[in-house]
C-alpha cells in the first residue's frame, strides 16, 4: 500500500537528520556483518588494521577499503556473499566485456527491499495501479527485466512481460493492450517509434510515461523521446552489484535522480587517487550498499562518473541527487586539470546540424600547457559554401565546447572521410601527451 498519493514510502520523506542517523547504524551493521561472515573483507579489514566498531561516525566510512569489479570477479561466483546458499532465493549475472561474470545473490529480504526502491521510483513518476506497464528489456540473467517487473506489480500496474525483440508484434501489444507506460533503453524506443509508423499503429498507442536507462542518454535523446511520443521521459541509474534498477531515479522535476540514501551510502572520489572529492565535484560514484544481506560490498566503485546536486527539491523527498551519468572513470580525461570525458563532447556537437558523425579528440602538450583539439568532420554541404560560413560553424563549435567544458579548445573542421573508422568502438581520443 502506498504512503500517500504522491509517496510510495514514507522513508522518502524522512528529515535529513533522521536520514543520516539512519545511515551511520546501517553503516555499522554491514560493516560487522561482512566482517564476520565474508572472509575476504574479514583479511582484508585486518590487514588494514581496522575493527567493525572504529566506525563510530559516518566520515569513518573513508577508513574502509574500496570493492572492485575485479574482486567481484576474482570471488567468482559466490565469494564474497555473506549468507549461506539456502539463505538465497535468487541470483542474477552480468556479463562483462573479458572475463568471470559477476554474480549477485538475494536474500527474501533483499528480494523485498529492491522491489519496494524501484517501486518508489515507478510511483514516483506516476505509475499507478491503473496502468499498463510493457517492460522491454531482457529478462535473461539481467535484473532489469524482473527488478521493474516485480515493482509494477507491487504497485498493482497490469505488467506485459514483453522483454526484447519480436518489435512488431510489441508495438501490436501497445496498440491492443493500451500500453501506458514503457520501460527500454532509449535507442530500443525509437526504434519501436519507426515500427509502429511502418504498421500504422503509431496513431493507436496511449502512452503517456516513458523509463529508460542501462545505456547513457543525453538531454537532446529525452526531448526527441518526449516529442515523439507525446510522454514523460524519465532516467533510470542502477546496477547489479546493487541489487539492479532504482538505485536512483529522477522524480517528476527532471532535474537529477534521487539516490535512495536510506539503503546506500553515497560517495564521490577522484577515480585516480581514491579521495574523496570536494561537495559538488565531479568524480567516481562508489556506493556502500546498507541493507544488503547475502551481498555486502563495501565502498563499491563503481566506474560511473556523475556529482551530487546539493539543492533541495521540490518534490519535497529528502534523498540526495545526482547529476545524470556523465560516463565512465575508464573514459576520463584531465586537460589542463580539467576533467573531460569524450561524451561531453560527443553531446556538444550532435546538437549541431553542420556536424557529420565523426570526430576525434587529439590531446598534446605545447611547452608545459596541455592542448585540446577537436577534428570534427563536417556534412558534405558545408563545404559548398563560403569560407566565412566555415569559419562561423568553426566558432559556434568552440563557443558551445568552452561552456559545456569550462575549457578552450581548438577546432578544425574536416571534410567526410577525414578521420579514421574502426570496427568496434569508436576510437575518440588521441592522446599524445603519452608519448613524451
Ligand atoms: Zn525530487
């Protein structure tokens, strides 16, 4: 049952202070319980000298060592879990791109606890006992598909376990079943979008909210998804190591999404050093979970780059917010002392239509300062016209990079076919400094 019309639970309301007393005794008890029943965080903790009981405030959360993906992997598969197998009631696996899977494991109680943050989340945005939720995402392994599944139940929505694939017939589903409410990956939405026009069944759907996620999506995606559909578009955070979707989520104000801090604690480190940064900085999202029962993971890095808002919002839930997924720590780069990652700039120039596909990034260094240059390959058409109409697009493109960047860069344009293709992901950076 929900707490009242617009929350699902009262615990997104609570006072900040209440939040944080919360915090630090949930804190305490994971710490004790990977202590005493996971025995690679038993060593681990020993070795660095440190007792379940020197967290006495929430800052001793820095005394703790990190978690990686790697030691998820090195663990391979039930490791670092800290409750015997018949204690577990489900597992999912990620796949990675090179080696061991990861395994997550759930408790009952964890099982209840995910459900409950993803339905805070679906709720959040509108989804009520009324809708039809079509949820087209990967069931297979995947928490995604079950983790919002589950949710829209509890929430009393008529759930399409539609998963991936078989387009035509889901958009024939959407039309027949008065879908209200999809979930999918951004890119999986538009493609629906030109299906349905091929079958002429667009004119027939009635969906009025939209939630994407498991892949980046810019500000520009949301307002093609909104316009085209006619719904709310809203953006998911969330990842297997804990528990799966609704980590976080953004709330009707579109402006960040809300991090349950009642079931994770929350940090941002520079990914190179491990600090943790100054309040509003950018760096690394590690996450403590502070619930979890068969999975323990403390300071958990988690690779994705974002910061926290530190407004109040005026949805009124007292849970902190972060800034959309910037992009991953693995794609970082300093300019300058600058960070700068390779989707920021990928951001900037699709909004400009003189723009072709193609870029690159070339990084250098003159004298003692770094430079920053951008190929950018141009349309054909641009090069039919004056120079000074080049000359134009040139400036437009480095204004728009100095306000997205905080930082001057040099731009050339090049014509189509200038800059290398490769077969698998695109190569965007070229970093010269290395070689010096
Ligand atoms: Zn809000």
């Amino acid at each position: 049952m929900p707490y009242n019309e617009i929350y699902w639970q009262r615990e997104e309301v609570i006072p900040k202070k209440e939040l944080e007393e919360l915090q630090l005794k949930r804190l305490k008890w994971i710490v004790r319980h990977a202590y005493d029943n996971v025995p690679f965080y038993h060593k681990k903790l020993k070795d660095s000298g440190i007792k379940p009981d020197d967290i006495k405030k929430r800052d001793d959360i820095v005394k703790l060592p990190f978690t990686t993906k790697e030691h998820l992997r090195e663990n391979y598969p039930f490791g670092l879990f800290a409750v015997p197998k018949e204690s577990l009631v489900r597992l999912h696996t990620s796949s990675g791109t090179s080696g061991k899977p990861k395994v997550v494991g759930y408790t009952a109680k964890d099982l209840e606890n995910w459900t409950n943050m993803v339905a805070r989340c679906l709720y959040m945005v509108g989804v009520r006992d009324y809708d039809v939720f079509q949820n087209m995402v990967n069931y297979a392994f995947f928490t995604g598909g079950l983790g919002f599944h589950d949710a829209a139940e509890l929430i009393g929505a008529m759930v399409i376990p539609a998963g991936v694939g078989n387009t035509e017939r889901q958009v024939q589903y959407m039309a027949d079943f008065g879908t209200t409410v999809i979930h999918s990956t951004p890119s999986y939405a538009l493609h629906v979008k030109e299906v349905a026009e091929e079958l002429g069944l667009f004119d027939k759907l009635s969906l009025r909210i939209g939630c994407f996620g498991a892949e980046p999506w810019s500000k520009n995606t949301r307002k093609r998804l909104e316009d085209t559909f006619g719904i709310k578009a809203y953006d998911s955070y969330g990842l297997s190591e804990m528990n799966g979707p609704g980590v976080a989520f953004e709330c009707p104000e579109q402006d960040g999404l809300h991090i349950w801090a009642d079931h994770y604690f929350i940090e941002i480190v520079d990914p190179e050093t491990g600090e943790q940064v100054s309040e509003g900085e950018r760096g690394e999202l590690v996450l403590t979970p502070l619930t979890k029962e068969a999975l323990p993971l403390l300071r958990y890095k988690t690779g994705d780059i974002t910061f926290i808002m530190d407004d109040e919002c005026s949805c009124g839930r007292t849970h902190p917010k972060i800034h959309r997924i910037l992009g991953r720590a693995d794609d970082m780069i300093v300019v300058r002392g600058i960070n700068v990652f390779p989707s920021q700039i990928e951001h900037v120039l699709m909004q400009i239509p003189e723009v072709g596909d193609h870029f690159l990034v070339v990084i250098s260094r003159r004298g003692s300062l770094d430079e920053i240059t951008v190929k950018v390959e141009m349309r054909d058409e641009v090069f039919t016209g004056e120079l000074s109409d080049l000359q134009k697009i040139q400036q437009k493109v480095q204004r728009e990079l100095q306000k997205e960047l905080g930082l001057r860069t040099n731009v050339e344009l090049v014509e189509k076919g200038t800059i290398e293709r490769s077969k698998g992901k695109a190569k965007r950076v070229l970093d010269l400094r290395k070689d010096l």
